[in-house]
C-alpha cells in the first residue's frame, strides 16, 4: 500500500475518532472534555509525530 496524503489524513483522523469513541464509550472522563481537549491534543501529537516520521524517513531514505 503507497501512502500518499489523503490516506494519511484519512488514517491519522480515522484513528483519532476511534480514540475519541473509545474514550467517550467508556465514560473515563467527561465527553466535554474529551472533545475539547483530548481529541486536539491527539491531533496535534499526531501530526507532530507524523511530520517527524515523514522527516526520518527522508533522512533514512537519503543517507
């Protein structure tokens, strides 16, 4: 499978909405706070993390 950038986006927020449902599901914490501010900081991490794996590889991919 080539990732290219829709694929990413759609798997990256695919996996934040399962985060969020699991988390609201289970009733560990407010909903209000889980979409306030846990589902943006796993975006956030996320694309952090995703920019960093993106920059490794080319560094990988070069040297």
């Amino acid at each position: 499978m080539e990732f290219d950038l829709p694929k990413t986006i759609t798997l990256l927020v695919g996996l934040v909405a399962l985060g969020t449902a699991a988390l609201v599901g289970m009733g560990v914490m407010a909903t209000s706070t889980v979409l306030m501010m846990v589902t943006p900081a796993m975006l956030v991490f996320g694309a952090v993390c995703l920019a960093i794996g993106i920059k490794h590889g080319e560094y990988r991919a070069l040297n």
